[in-house]
C-alpha cells in the first residue's frame, strides 16, 4: 500500500473538473500536445500546464517528447482513476 502522502498526490492529481475533463478527453485522444489539450479545454496555456504538472506528479499521465512537442497520454493509474470515478457516478 503506498504511503498516506503518495497517496494525496494520486487524489490531488484529478481532484479538479479541468483534470478530469482532461484524463476524459486523453482517453479518447491520446498523444494530445498541451496546446491541443489547452484548446480543447478552452483554458490558456498555463493553466493547462499546471493541470498537466499536477496530474504528472500523481503518476495519471506519461509524457512522450518528440523535437520541440511533447504528447500526454494516460498511464495505466490514469485509466484506474477513471474506472473509479465512473463508480461514483
């Protein structure tokens, strides 16, 4: 079992709708840039890559950089917190 501080790095990584709305959107487009993820969201840049830092710190996103871009995809906690979340709903 990770430790009670893991753990609230895990929570803080989707406990906003912006993260949740982007752990959904990377379900179904993985590989998203953060100004493809910014776009969709309708959020400017840094906002989105605070939402992006926070989520990474929890282990939710892997990062993939290709020259100047870098692509997001969910990791499989990422897939996990998702499958918990639509238990709640």
């Amino acid at each position: 079992m990770k430790s009670p501080k893991d753990l609230e790095q895990i929570l803080k990584g989707c406990a906003n709708h912006r993260r949740i709305e982007t752990l959904l959107l990377l379900r179904t487009e993985p590989e998203l840039t953060l100004e493809q993820i910014a776009e969709h969201l309708g959020v400017n840049f840094r906002t989105a890559s605070e939402h992006m830092r926070r989520m990474a710190v929890g282990g939710l996103l892997m990062k993939r950089y290709e020259g100047t871009s870098v692509h997001h995809a969910l990791t499989r906690r990422g897939k996990d917190i998702l499958a918990f979340l639509k238990t709640l709903a």
